[in-house]
C-alpha cells in the first residue's frame, strides 16, 4: 500500500515592518508545530515583499502559512500576490485583510453594520500640515473626557498613547504619525480588555474560549504584550453568561462584517454595564505558544501542533472549494 505524501508547508515571516520581531518569533514557533502535525515544513524568511515572493515563486509547498505581522504581510497583498500565483494560503483574503489593517475602514463597516465600536475621528496628512489635527483631537478629548491616539495601519499596539490632558495630544500624535500617514482619535472605553479567536471549520462560526487580558501595571502596550510576567491572562475570562454571550455576537459579527475567514482575532473593551466595544480584528495575529489565539485553543482542548493543524486544513478545504477570496462574503 502507497502512502500519500505529506502535505508541504511553506512558512512565511520576518518582513520589515515594526512587527519584524514579533514574526519572527511566530515563525520560529510554527515550524515545529507544524512538523508535530505531520507536515513537510520549508521556513521562507525574507525582509521584503519582492524577496518574499521570488522565494514563493520558486517553492513546491501545497499551502503558504502566513506568519507575517504588519505592513504587506498583513494588509492583504501578499494574500492578493500569492492569489494571483495560484498558491494556497491561510487564513482570510486580501479584502479582509485590508479592511481589518486600515482601522478606519474597518471602523466604517462596523458602524454600518451594526458592530458595536467606540466613536472616532480620522485624522490624514493634511490634517498634520495644516494644525487641525491638534485641533481635532482636542475637541474629541473635551468632548469624550479621555482619547486613544494611534496609527491607522499599525498592530501589536504600535505607537498608541492613551491621553488624558491637552498638554499630551501634541507627543501622542507626533507618535502615531510617524508610523502612518493616517491616524485615529478614538474615545476612550474603561472596562476590561477582553480578546476572542473567532473560528470557522465545517461551514460553522464559532468563537475559542474567551480571555481577559490585565496588564499588571499600565495598559496592554507593546511591552506588556511581549515582556514575560507583565500581563496576567485569564482563559476563559470570567464573563456572566450575559457578558459572554454579548462579548461572542459581537466578536463573530465582527469577523463577518470584514469578510475574514477561518480564524481572526478580536480585540475589544467590555465596560462595568457589561457591554462590549470591538476595538480592531487582527487576520494575522501573533502564533507563538503563549500567543492569545493559542492560548485560547489551548483552553479548548489544542495543542499547539493541533491548533496549526487545523489552520492548514481548513484554509486549504477553504480554497479548495473556490470560495471568493479577494471579495467581502
């Protein structure tokens, strides 16, 4: 008896975005996962969107798992590049990707359809050139009490400041706009930071076990994020059946309204009403052993290894099926 081959798995990270670290650190962690799972694994570490894809190009690997935070990696055009290559990819397509990175688009859509966000103002160049950007995030300040300055198109929380005072919008956006021509003025929601990992498999959506994340000083920055022993994280988050049920409707229409598929991860604050406010949907999240998403396929019962797994199975059976990929559902 012939045994099938195993399926090839070719993983893409590094990039040269300020989330660099962070790939490579989730790239080095999916490698072995992915060997645990039974996969044939060819590590594709490259610092530019043209070395990434010649390196693609010339590889035989049945499906691209891609590890790359930020920038082109996250954005949607490596999914779009690899599309029109006619390679098989995880996670969401390049229209869902881009929605999720450009935190005003998302924003958009989930105001019109529904998802409960926190009220903002967009701020562009022009804004930055002529003085009102200052005057803009100063009349949001007066009129919500506190703000959350940060880049449009930015993860890992990367050049936010939450500001408090006048005297702090100035440095606040000085920060966000040197890491995109575009920023956000968002108000400020108090209450608890709470993640969920949205999952599709068999034609359902679902959402892991949901955690609270609670910085042990400060707010979720980068630093807290990726220093040990700065966050404590409690999964399943103790949520009333109320909050939880309010916290998954709100994290599943989310991952809807931008069209991702097979797994994203939703960040939101639920305030002391017990209600909660989507904050930004990451298509490409953070793929250690002690990231969120794994942390919480863990609280469901996954291994690492099982967890990328089904990663690669259920986006191959995604495009397999010819599901519309550079297209919002």
């Amino acid at each position: 008896m012939i045994r099938p081959e195993p399926t090839r798995v070719a993983v893409l990270f590094g990039g040269d975005s300020p989330e660099r670290e962070v790939s490579l650190s989730s790239g080095g962690a999916l490698c072995p996962a992915l060997e645990g799972a039974g996969f044939l694994v060819e590590p594709l570490e490259a610092d530019s969107p043209r070395r990434m894809l010649e390196m693609a190009g010339r590889s035989g690997a049945d499906v691209f798992f891609i590890a790359l935070h930020g920038s082109w990696g996250e954005d949607g055009r490596i999914q779009a590049a690899l599309e029109l290559m006619g390679k098989v990819y995880t996670g969401s397509g390049a229209t869902a990707c881009a929605l999720a990175m450009d935190k005003r688009a998302s924003k958009a859509l989930f105001s019109a359809d529904g998802v409960p966000t926190p009220r903002a103002v967009c701020l562009f160049p022009g804004d930055r050139v002529s003085g009102a950007a200052e005057m803009k995030a100063a009349d949001a300040l007066k009129r919500w009490g506190r703000i959350v300055i940060k880049p449009s198109g930015c993860g890992s929380t990367v050049g936010v400041t939450i500001v408090s005072s006048k005297a702090e919008v100035e440095e606040a956006l000085s920060l966000a706009f040197s890491f995109d021509g575009s920023v956000l003025v968002e108000e400020y929601i108090p209450g608890r930071e709470i993640t969920v990992t949205v999952w599709e498999e068999g034609g359902k959506t679902c959402s892991l076990p949901v955690i609270q994340i609670e910085p042990r000083q400060g707010f979720y920055d980068y630093q807290a994020k990726y220093t040990p022993g700065r966050t404590e994280y409690l999964c399943p988050a103790p949520l009333t059946p109320t909050e939880l049920e309010r916290v998954e409707a709100a994290a599943v229409a989310a991952h809807g309204s931008l069209g991702c598929r097979v797994f994203s991860r939703v960040d939101m604050r639920l305030t002391g009403e017990g209600h909660p406010y989507v904050l930004e949907v990451n298509t490409v999240p953070g793929m250690t052993a002690t990231s969120l998403v794994p942390k919480s396929a863990a609280a469901a019962g996954w291994g690492f290894d099982e967890l990328a797994r089904r990663i690669v199975r259920s986006s191959m059976e995604l495009r397999s099926a010819g599901t519309g990929l550079l297209t919002r559902r």
